[in-house]
C-alpha cells in the first residue's frame, strides 16, 4: 500500500489535533492558565479536518451519479 503525501498530511494534521486537545483539556484539568493560541489551533485544525471529510464524502456521491 503506497501512501500519498497528502493522505500523511492529513494523518499528520489529525494526530497533531488530537495532541493539541489532549494538552488543552489536560491543563484545563490540573488548572493550568493556556494560551489562548491553543483552542484556536485546535478548531483551525479540527475544521481542516471536517472539510477535507466532508469533500471525500461528497466527491464519492459525485463518482455514483456520474
């Protein structure tokens, strides 16, 4: 299985996503003060995400109906 560059973008993107809202979360826990860098991060990330699923959905209904 040969892997695209984009597909390891995105797997990278998702993983650095879920880090990124791991740290968050876990400073909210021990109440820690972050960045407000930090959520907006993980929301840009998250909506890279969002949209690029919602054009592979749409691009595979788009390939069935000609």
């Amino acid at each position: 299985m040969k892997v695209q560059m984009f597909d390891m973008t995105r797997m990278w993107a998702m993983l650095t996503g879920l880090a990124l809202a791991a740290m968050y979360f876990a400073a909210l826990y021990f109440g820690i003060k972050v960045s407000d860098t930090l959520p907006m991060l993980v929301t840009a990330i998250g909506g890279f995400e969002m949209f690029l699923y919602g054009q592979d959905v749409w691009l595979k209904r788009k390939s069935k109906h000609g």
